[in-house]
C-alpha cells in the first residue's frame, strides 16, 4: 500500500506534501473528509507497532479533556483515534511496510527518501 492520511486544513500537512511532491502511486486520504477506518488504523498499527505512535499529544482535545492526566491503554488509544481525527498524528505516510508518522525533519526526509527511491 502507498499511502498518505493528511489534514487538508493544516498548513503544515499542505507544506509536507508540497515538499514530497508523491509519485501518482500514492493515494492521498484527507481524515477529515474521509475519516479513518478500523480497517485501515490496524494496518497502520500492524506496520507502526502500536496504536500510541500513531497518537499526537499535541491535539488540542487532548489537552482540553486533560488526558495527559490519565493513563491511557492501547485500547484507550485505539477509541481516541477513531473517535476524531485531530488525535493522528499527522501526516502518516505508508510505502509499503514502511511507515512515516508525523512532521519532524527527519521523518520526512526519510518519507522523501523512500517515496522517490
């Protein structure tokens, strides 16, 4: 699979993809259009390892319910991240059974790398 879940409203995703410029074997998914499935979360946590990789602490939701004051499980996760799609973090980038999550320099130099090899 060659994929990207991205925020088509955060600036920040916009100037990723701009950068990435995919190959047209990507497909993109906007999560807050088309939003995250089961299905398609377990294959990012099959290839990421777990569900709280996926998750970002710097939602604001995640903030404003104060959850940084409780001890989440994976299934706490998992509900989170299905329940609104400002918990992804974003972008996740998927290459096969590479997985690219978020927007640290580093993360999408590697992305980039492996999207153009």
């Amino acid at each position: 699979m060659k994929k990207i879940y991205y925020l088509s409203t955060c600036d920040t995703c916009k100037r990723i993809l701009k950068e990435l410029q995919p190959p047209a074997s990507f497909s993109l998914q906007d999560i807050k259009k088309d939003p995250l499935t089961e299905p398609e979360l377990e294959e990012m946590k099959k290839i990421s390892g777990s569900y709280e990789h996926l998750f970002s602490k710097r939602a604001r939701l995640y903030k404003e319910r104060e959850l940084k004051n409780k001890d989440l499980s994976e299934q706490d996760y998992k509900t989170l991240l299905l329940e609104h799609y400002t918990f992804l973090k974003r972008p996740v980038i998927i290459n096969g059974q590479e997985i690219f999550i978020g927007n640290s320099k580093k993360t999408v130099e590697a992305a980039k790398k492996s999207m153009h090899e």
